[in-house]
C-alpha cells in the first residue's frame, strides 16, 4: 500500500468521523435549564418575545456558539450570565439565518468596563465599549462587560454593543467590512443601499433622526448602528424608516424571504479594519459625553427604559 493511499484513507476517515459527530450533534434535544432561562428572560427582550418552539431554536443556537467560541473574562471571574449574554448578540443577528457559523471569531475577552486603544480599563481616557480584531489579534473581540449588560437592560434604546459588534463580523464575512455583506444579499442590493444610507446619513447630520449619529462614521458604522436599531425597536425602524427597514430585513431575516445565508468560509473572512485607523481594529467608541457611556437617545413618542 502506498504513502499517498495511507494519506487518502486517513483523511477520509476523519471526513467520515467530523461529519457524523457533526450529525449526532445536531439530533441532540436543546434543553433550556431553569437558570439559563431566567437570564435569558430578564436581560434579552429578543429571547422573550418569541414562541416558546423558537426559544428552543434560540438556546439552541445560544449553545452551539458556547462550543465554538472561547469567552474569557479580565480583572474579574466570568459568569453564566455573561456567557449567555455574549452569545445571544451572537445569535440575535443570525437568528433568521437557516444556518450560521462565526468562523471569522476564535475568542471573546470581556473587560469590566470601558477601556483604550492600549487595551487598558484602568485609569482615564477610556472610551471603547468593543472592537473586533485584525492582525495579531484576529479572530478576537472585545467587549466592555458594563457596557454589553447596559445594552440588553435597555432593549428600547436601539442600542446594544454586543450586536453592533457581532454585526461588524457579518459584514467580515465577504472579505471586508465596508457595510455591504454582500455574500448575504447579492450585487443588486449595493445600490438601493448605498442610496438608502446616503439618504439617511443627510437626515443624521441634520440632526433630524432618531438614528445614532455614530453611524455617520463611515459605512460599515451605518450598518451597525441601524442593525442594533432594527433588532431593539424594529416596529419603530418599520414606522419611522420603512424603507431601511425593508433592506435590513433582506439581510437578517432569511427564512421570510426565502434566502439562504451561507458561513463564511474562514478563507474569505477578511481583516477587520476601520479605515485611516493604524491599529486595524474595528472600534466602537462612547460618545463625546460627560460619561464614558453614549447617552441613550430620547424619543419623542417612546420612553428610554
């Protein structure tokens, strides 16, 4: 027998033992323990609004990205709460995705709070709620603890870091972070996209929106932004953007459709870069504010919680 047909017969057994570990795994029941649920129903409003067969899905989902990820906690001992938290911003984005692998993320570190570019959250000048990784830090995030527990308090702020975070890794997934996942959506959605923001960026500047004016950073903040806006008030976003509204629910809401989102492959995930930025890092900032923390928005017609 030779070399190369040892080769080949050792590679098709592991081919053949990866893809039925992966079958059994799947016919495994989800089970939803009493405590996992309790966190669940009091912090992620997403997770409560849905019927109990689809909180199954959910948790579900909640589980295979615990297998996957590694979530480390610094300067202070993780919890089951922080893990479930981290990765319901996970799966909240990819819920109406048939089927969804984070391939472009390997670890999440949680900081207790705000933290620099130099990855202190000691001391002053700190304004990071989160970032995603490129370089010797690819395949890495980080999230001020405080700050993703405020976003999942708050659900009818249209604001939560751990979303808008995990969104910048879905526009990653087709080699750039530029605001246009195109693997998920094709090349005909470019352009009423592109007119779309262009038209509602004119509105944020003219400080007649609702919309966060962090998303007139560049176009992969846009997509951010409204996404955290589309999952926390989406009835809202319908009334008061329809339009938009419509779009983003082409990208994340694949089983009305009738679409299919593939995982990126983890060839095709890109750097994940904010441009002009040295560090290549995508970074979420707290506003300019007397606080470390971006000030909820205040709606007219809608009390902040």
């Amino acid at each position: 027998m030779t070399t190369a047909l040892i080769a080949f017969l050792i590679i098709a057994v592991l081919v053949f033992y990866k893809v039925s570990k992966s079958k059994q795994h799947k016919a495994q029941p989800v089970e939803i323990k009493e405590d996992q649920k309790q966190v669940l129903e009091r912090y992620v409003a997403f997770y409560k609004a849905l019927e109990p067969t689809e909180q199954l899905r959910f948790m579900g989902l909640v589980q295979d990205f615990l297998k996957q990820v590694t979530i480390e906690a610094v300067g202070f001992e993780l919890t089951e709460a922080d893990r479930l938290l981290v990765a319901s911003g996970a799966v909240i984005p990819v819920f109406g995705f048939k089927d969804w692998q984070y391939r472009n993320l390997t670890n999440v570190l949680l900081y207790p709070d705000t933290f620099n570019k130099q990855f202190q959250f000691e001391g002053g000048d700190r304004n990071v709620l989160g970032m995603v990784g490129s370089g010797f830090l690819n395949g890495q995030m980080i999230l001020s603890r405080r700050a993703m527990y405020q976003g999942f308090e708050k659900a009818k702020d249209g604001q939560n870091t751990a979303i808008h975070e995990f969104v910048h890794l879905i526009d990653n997934s087709d080699g750039a972070t530029d605001g246009l996942p195109e693997n998920l959506v094709g090349e005909e959605f470019a352009e009423p996209w592109q007119r779309i923001m262009k038209k509602e960026m004119a509105v944020i500047r003219a400080n007649k929106s609702d919309i966060d004016s962090y998303a007139l950073t560049n176009e992969a903040e846009f997509l951010a932004v409204t996404s955290e806006y589309f999952f926390e008030r989406p009835q809202e976003m319908q009334r008061r953007h329809p339009e938009l509204f419509e779009l983003l629910t082409l990208v994340y809401d694949k089983r009305r459709t009738g679409t299919h989102a593939e995982s990126p492959d983890e060839s095709n995930a890109g750097p994940l870069a904010e441009p002009g930025a040295e560090t290549g890092e995508e970074i979420r900032t707290a506003s300019q504010s007397a606080s470390t923390f971006r000030q909820p928005l205040v709606d007219s017609d809608e009390s902040t919680m």
